[in-house]
C-alpha cells in the first residue's frame, strides 16, 4: 500500500515537474553556460556544451568594455523608474476617484481604463510614432518615459482599486467625522494603508516597463539612448558576426536587476497579479 | 457649548481660498481632478493615436511626408499581397496553437504545484521565472539556442540517439514557426499557472472530498470539479493570453525576424518591416488594424463572460 | 444647549424609501436609544444626523443651529462605529488625537486631552500601542476615547456593542451608562437589541421599516405599547399574540381563541363595545399568567404542555391550546412535565388588545 501511494506520487507529482522544471530551467542553463565559455570553447564542436570547460570572464569583460552595456542599463533603469513613478501617482489617484469617490461617470471611465489595458502596443506604434515625431520627443528616452504609463495606467489602476476595497469605508467617514478633509483622508488614512498595494504595483511597473522592446526599438535611434535589450540585439550582432558570448552576457547581466527586486518582492509580485486577475 | 466649537461657528464669509477648499471637498469634482491626469496621458498617448491609426491604414502615408485619404486601397493591396496572406495564417496558427498549448501545460502544473509541500514557496518563484526576464533576453537566449549549428537542444538529442543531425530551427520555415511557438509557451505558461493556481486554491478541498466519498476518481473530480469551478478564470487568463500572442513582436522579431522568406511574419512584425524599416506608415497602420476586428471580438468575449459571472 | 430636533426627517435611496417622517426632540444630556430590526432605518437616520448621509427632505437641528447643509466635521458630533474604524496604522494616541490634530489643536493640550480621555477608560497602559495589538473591548475602549476627546455635543453609537461576545456586552452596557452619566452629554445609540434598548435609554425609540413605531421610556414602551410591533419587539420572552374573536355585548364581552374562551372583566369590556363580532389580536406576557389547579371555562385557558425551559431564575413552560402557541413563566422551580395539562389565569389588566387590521392598540 505504502509503496503503491510513493510510486503513484512519483508519477502524479515528481515525474511531471521534474519535467517541467527541465524544460523551464535548461535555457536559463544555456545562457548562464554560454556566458563563462571562451569563443574558442564555444565554437568546438568537439568538446560537450553541456558544461563549462575552461570558465572565463572574458564575455563578461568585454561586455562592458567594448560595449556601452552600462549606458544602455542606465539608460534602462532611467525610463523604468521614472515611468514607474509616473504611473503610481498618476493611478493611485485615479483608483482611489474610481472606487472610493464614486463619482459621476466613474463606472464608465473605470471601463474605459480597463478596455485602454486591451489595446496591443502593436497596434498604437506607428501612429504613437507619428505623435512622437510630432512632439520632438523623436530619438529621447522621455518618448519611452511618456507612452510607457500607457499600458502600466491600466494595470497599476486595477490592481490598486482592488486594494481600496479592502479598506472600510467606516474609516474614511470616521476621519471625516474627526475633521479631515477629503485630501487629508487621502495623505493620511488611504496612502499609508495602500503601501502594499503600491509597492506590488511598482514592482510591476518596473518589471513591465524592462520588458518592453518595441516603443524602444521604433522611437530611439542613436546608439547611446537605446535601452538594454535594443542596444543587445542591435550592436552585438555586427554584420554577419553574432557575438554570441557578450549577448548571452548582456542577457544574463541585464536580468540581474529585474531578478533581484523579483526575489525580494515575490510575494508582492503573486499577490498582485492574482489580485488584478480576481478584478 | 465647547470652545472648539464656539470658535468653528465664528461667522466667516466664503473667500475664494474657501470656496476651493469647500469645492474640493465635493467627491464629483475631486474625483474628476484626481482622475484627470490618467485621462488626459491615456488620452494623449493611447486614445489619439488609436485613432489616427485607424485614419493612417486609410492614406498612403510614408516616412517624412503627409499622405492624403486613398480609402481602402491599402487593404485592398494587402488582400492581394501572398506575405500578407502567409501572416494572417501564420498568427493565427501562432497564436491557438501556443495559447492551447500554455492552456493546458498551465493547468496541469497548477494542478501539480497546488498541494502542500516542502519548497512550495521556492518552486511557486521559480515557475515564474522566465515570465519574470525580461521577454527580450529570453527571446536573445533562445535565438543562440536554436542556432542551426551550436544549438545545445540538437547536441542533446543527437547524443539521446533520437536524431542524427543539427536541426535547422530558424532556416527551415515549418520548424522555425514550432520553434517560435515553443519559445512563447516557455515564456507564456506560467502566467497560467499562478493565476489559475490562485484560483485552484479558492476551490474548497470539502467539494473533493465530498466527491472522493462519492467514489470519483482523479480524473472525474477534475473534470467535474476543477474544470468548471476555474472556468471563468481560465477565460479571462485565456482572453488576455490570447490577445497578447496575437499582438506579439518581440520575440517573433528577435529571433526570426519574420523570416525565412516572413514564414514566420505575424501582423505585428510584418507591420513594423513595411512601416519602420520600408517607410510606409499607411500600409503598416492598416496591417495593424487588420488586428482589431479579433481583439474587439476577444474583449467582447471577455465582458460577455464576465457579466455572466457577476 | 445640545437638544437635537429632527423634523420630518425622510431619507429615499433612488426608489426605496428608507426612513420616512421622522419627528424626534431629543432634550440636552438625554441618552436616546433608537432600536428595531435590521432595514427598519435606524442607522440611516443616525448617519444623516451624523452628516454621513444627505437628508432627502426635513431638517435636522443640534440647539438652535440647522445643520442639514453642514458637512460633518462641522457638526460637533463624535461617533463610535460598529466595527470602531480604528486607523491601523497610527497608535491608540494617535488615534485619539486625530481629530484634534486636524483642529490643529496645540501639542500640549492634545497631549492633556487624550490623557484625561484615557483616564477616564482605563486606557492609559495602552496608549502607545497599536489597535491590531489590542482586544476587541480594548478596541472598543480607543474607539469610546476618540470620541470623548472631541468633546462633543452629541454622541452619537452606531451598535458599539455587537462586536462583542455576551459577558462583555453585559459588562460594557453599564460602562457606557456610567459613562454617560459622568459626560453628561446629549447621545443617540442605535443597536438591533431591545435589552440594550430597555437597560441604557432615558427614551427609545422603535423603528420599524423606516417608520417610528412608538417613543417613549422603557416601561412605558414596555407596559403601554403602541401597535403590535412594539408589543412583540420589547420584552424577552417575546409578549404572546394570537388571534381572537370579541363575542358578547355591553358588559359581558369574551374572547374565543384556539379552543378556549375568556370572558373579560367588565372594567375591560367596556373599552370593547366598538369590537364585538370581530376579530382583534390579543397580546399577554409570559409573566401575566397565574395557574389554576382546574379548568374553569371562561376564566381559564386549559393547555397541553409542550416544553419546559428551566433558565434557573425562571422557568418558562411552552403550551399549547388548540392552536394557539403560548409561553408562560411559571416561577423559578416547577414539576410540569412534557405532555402535562397546565391551566392558565391570564392577568386581564395587563392584557392588550389590538386592530386586525392596523395593529394599533385599543385602549
């Protein structure tokens, strides 16, 4: 019987993630593999690939010699966080409008941001290219800055109104009753009561604003504004020559920072995207 | 009466410092000021230039020039274009193939992850990994990993025995399409899984329980249990799943390009060659709006079942 | 002065209408209960006194002042919430001086104010803590302390008390009572529970859907009650009410109910004339009953016993006669078994009769 149950568990549970955990984790496996592999290793095809021969730190090296990696992370980090910022203020105040304030027509632009979260960033470039052109923010990362708060809005709003509900209203009428104004409420009761909220949201925005490729790829052209994955994909791959070693680098030391604020924040980042999907 | 109060009711006329502050206290106009800056950015950055978009796909505008209304003729072009052709089939094969197959891996891992067990917390942060990298570096990954002559995937399966030469992943044009899609549902399935996770974990163990004593087995209670209790959220992850693939460009474009010969093209790409490298803003609109009538119809999908459910 | 006038007060939520013509004067110092099952509109018109909710037609006054347009800080109320709402982030002196804080009171008379406030609760150890480190009593405490520092005219509880389990209701009802007595100032308590009712208000007043159904003292809503409602909501064990018909004319009046008959005193009888031949409804407490070692038709009700429920101080015996359903107090300690007959004297001067039809009472 026992032996019965360890069995049936190896094939319900071990068997299946251990599989999966193969498929998930081998290129992350490859990649950090590749990254320590001299070009003269990982071009023999004699020698097996699956590990590591000679490590070096060559790739590493000339990463950020020979490249502008670490423009291209500050360039990067500076849109991240100041589209993140953006976006926090700019949704928090509309989340609290929406679900607390309850005024006219809140139901209506509540849709209306969630249908905004819908529309496909491939759909709005060429004209947001137009605009941008329009505007002379062409070839600046503040183009990035501005259109990123397009499709982190939506979310960080969702995800925010859900934490409002969470605190009784009892205690913003008990407030008004003790003399605070609307403002005060919000300074005082709401906003420390909503750190988590912000917190998961920011993580978020972080995340989402490194993970996107094609406004930076359309709207910055001159090599020292482009951010991390553009200045990968379009400088380390010169003519017919990939440079497989300092891409897998780049790509490696450009996951770092997302991944360490992840590993911080993990629990913020599940609780926030549960949340918004329970919206 | 208290000094406190005999002090707030000292007669004061309104001033205007007064007035505003009384103003703001009204929810209607605060909720309209603190709303304001999210319309206005939406408004600017998402909502103009959705509708110039649509305008765009009916001109022949190019880079550096105005263009002038030429009606349907961009579609007409497409419709005759044999890439354009190959594209519509390619994201649309792309897309049902991939969001099936993140449907279901998802959900057979949620299932897996959703006992209680030691480092539950650790393999629940590691699932979500690579929807947590950036898609760009994963995408630069797997381009070297489906490089036609270094890749690890063909080393290993030759040294398995199970094939005996270097797979052409990206040069052959069938291959390189299961390729993209593998790539998609690496990066895309967890998203899956912890969402339909969360949900997994609202549904009481009582019910299964209920049904084991019923003498159900795994199957059944997951067919008659699970299966419908998660269903509306399996379609909402499924919708939003289903409108970012269709819509995808990342990863099609770093790793194929659209190519070989655009057998891998998908809307979003094929539009940004035409548009961005080829000039032609008013085709390239239209390319993108061929997209619309499928992503209104998935919302409305969305809010049909949504509405149900409240 | 803080005498609080209501006047015609009516609150209409889109098409329902959730209180309606609502007079109350409420005298200075006067602990005013408002008390009625849930939806009757008690806490509406709690919250639109409190400001929380716009009044729909009427006016409301605190002393001379109307205050209907005035936006809640500016009434001198405090409140104590049902659930206290409590800011979780700020500590239990934080709390207390919130309000003064926003008056921008100065720091040191803040600091006198909410340690008199905490005094007077026993509060003091607490003031440095946090509410999720505190009971529910404790809570509840904080939550009377925010509201006594303000110094308020009126009070007003929106049931404070139904958070807490039995033995600190009980023990918290005499608190609040001594308290007030202590503040001396004008409150107005809303709670779903008459005993509440009856053991903390100088008046109450029952509602019920939207409308006052009766004010008055406690005894006065207890031995004279207006209509049914009252009848039936004050008092526990609940008054009995059944159905019966007046038969009889001039000074011989009876009752028949279930399968007895009851002939009525003819000081009774004669406030009946207008309601022989028709059907009222009758209505007799539990402790109005005497028993009869015999049936005697006309003077007692002949009963099978059903239930016997020994509470130690008293014992009530659930009856039965015919189809009437009665419960009477039959003293602390009683042999009357299940299946027993058991023989009935009503107290014909506390009994009370009302309208079919309105359920007003006849007298």
């Amino acid at each position: 019987m026992a032996i019965e149950r360890v069995v049936s568990k190896v094939i319900k549970f071990y068997v299946p993630l251990a599989a999966y955990l193969a498929f998930l984790l081998f290129p992350f496996y490859w990649m950090v593999n590749t990254v320590f592999k001299s070009d003269i290793e990982l071009y023999n095809m004699d020698l097996n690939p699956l590990y590591v021969h000679s490590p070096t730190l060559g790739n590493i090296v000339s990463l950020f010699t020979e490249t502008i990696f670490l423009r291209w992370m500050a360039n990067t980090f500076f849109v991240a966080i100041s589209a993140t910022l953006i976006s926090l203020v700019v949704s928090l105040l509309a989340a609290y409008a929406i679900q607390r304030l309850q005024f006219k027509g809140s139901g209506p632009t509540g849709v209306a941001i969630f249908l905004a979260y819908l529309v496909p960033q491939t759909i709005l470039f060429i004209p947001l290219a137009h605009t941008i052109f329009k505007l002379k923010l062409w070839d600046s990362l503040w183009a990035l800055v501005l259109t990123y708060p397009t499709f982190l809005i939506p979310f960080c709003t969702w995800l925010l109104m859900g934490y409002f509900k969470s605190i009784p209203k009892e205690m913003e009428e008990c407030a008004m009753i003790d003399g605070a104004s609307r403002i005060k409420i919000f300074r005082r009761i709401i906003l420390p009561l909503c750190l988590p909220g912000v917190l998961s949201a920011g993580i978020f925005c972080f995340t989402l604003s490194w993970n996107e490729y094609l406004y930076a790829l359309a709207f910055i052209s001159s090599t020292a504004k482009k951010t991390v994955p553009i200045g990968l994909v379009t400088e380390l791959v010169r003519g017919d020559v990939y440079h497989w070693g300092a891409l897998m680098a780049g790509a490696l030391c450009a996951s770092v920072p997302v991944a360490l604020v992840y590993s911080f924040f993990v629990e913020h980042y599940v609780a926030g995207m549960t949340g918004a999907l329970k919206e | 009466m208290d000094a406190i109060a005999a002090s707030e009711h000292a007669p004061r006329g309104p001033g205007l410092r007064q007035r505003f502050s009384r103003s703001l206290e009204n929810p209607t106009i605060l909720g309209l000021l603190f709303v304001a800056p999210a319309e206005l950015l939406l408004l600017i950055f998402l909502a103009y230039p959705f509708l110039l978009g649509l305008w765009l796909g009916f001109t022949d505008t190019i880079v550096g020039r105005e263009g002038s209304f030429i009606g349907f003729e961009n579609y007409a072009w497409l419709l005759e274009d044999p890439t354009f052709w190959l594209t519509c089939f390619n994201t649309f094969l792309y897309t049902i193939v991939a969001v099936i197959l993140k449907a279901v891996l998802g959900i057979g891992l949620a299932v897996i992850l959703n006992r209680d067990f030691k480092g539950k917390g650790l393999m629940r942060a590691i699932v979500l990994l690579p929807w947590i990298i950036p898609t760009a570096l994963s995408a630069i990954c797997f381009w070297w990993l489906y490089d036609s002559t270094f890749s690890g995937i063909s080393w290993t399966l030759m040294k398995l025995g199970i094939t005996d030469h270097f797979i052409d992943f990206l040069g052959n044009p069938w291959n390189a399409r299961w390729s993209l899609i593998a790539a998609n549902v690496w990066r895309g399935v967890p998203f899956f899984t912890i969402g339909l996770l969360a949900g997994l974990q609202t549904i009481s163990p009582d019910l299964y329980e209920a049904a084991e004593i019923d003498g159900a087995g795994s199957w059944k209670k997951f067919r008659k249990i699970t299966l419908p209790l998660l269903t509306p959220l399996l379609t909402v992850v499924t919708v939003f799943s289903t409108i970012w693939t269709f819509a995808d460009f990342q990863l099609v474009w770093i790793i194929t390009k659209g190519g070989p010969a655009g057998a891998t093209h998908i809307f979003g790409t094929l539009s940004y060659q035409r548009a961005m490298q080829g000039g032609q803003f008013g085709e390239g609109a239209a390319i993108s709006n061929f997209m619309l009538p499928i992503l209104v119809a998935c919302v409305f999908i969305a809010f049909v079942f949504l509405r149900r459910e409240d | 002065m803080a005498e609080v006038r209501l006047e015609n007060i009516c609150k209409h939520f889109d098409e329902v209408v959730a209180v309606d013509n609502f007079n109350l004067s409420i005298r200075d110092k006067e602990f005013v209960v408002l008390v009625g099952p849930s939806g009757c509109g008690k806490t509406t018109t709690l919250r639109m006194i409190a400001g929380l909710e716009s009044i729909t037609s009427g006016e409301v006054y605190i002393g001379d002042r109307l205050i209907n347009k005035l936006p809640a800080k500016d009434r001198n109320i405090a409140m104590v919430f049902q659930n206290y709402a409590l800011y979780p982030h700020m500590t239990v002196f934080d709390n207390m001086a919130f309000s003064l804080e926003m008056r921008k009171r100065s720091k040191d008379e803040i600091k006198q104010r909410v340690q008199e406030a905490a005094e007077i609760l026993g509060i003091q150890e607490l003031l440095f803590r946090r509410p999720k480190q505190l009971s529910g009593g404790q809570r509840q405490r904080v939550a009377l302390g925010r509201a006594i520092v303000r110094n308020p005219e009126v009070f007003l509880f929106d049931e404070p008390l139904s958070n807490l389990d039995a033995k600190l209701r009980a023990q918290t009802r005499l608190e609040l009572k001594k308290l007030h007595e202590r503040l001396a100032t004008t409150a107005v308590y809303v709670t779903h529970d008459q005993i509440e009712a009856m053991t903390m208000g100088d008046r109450i007043v029952v509602m019920h859907d939207g409308f006052i159904q009766q004010v008055g003292s406690p005894l006065e809503l207890y031995d004279r009650p207006a209509n049914k409602f009252v009848a039936g909501f004050i008092g526990s064990p609940a008054m009995n009410l059944f159905e019966a018909e007046l038969n009889g004319a001039g000074d011989e009046i009876s009752l028949r109910a279930g399968d007895f008959t009851l002939d009525l005193p003819p000081e009774k009888a004669q406030h009946f004339q207008d309601y022989t031949e028709q059907k009222v409804i009758v209505g007799i407490r539990p402790e109005d009953f005497k028993q009869a070692a015999e049936h005697s038709p006309g003077k007692t009700i002949p009963a099978t016993v059903e239930a016997v429920e020994p509470l130690g101080n008293e014992t009530y015996v659930n009856v039965a006669a015919g189809n009437v359903a009665l419960t009477a107090a039959v003293g602390k300690r009683t042999e009357i078994k299940p299946h027993g007959t058991l023989n009935l004297v009503p107290i014909f001067e506390n009994m009370h009769l009302f309208d079919s039809r309105s359920e007003n009472s006849i007298l």
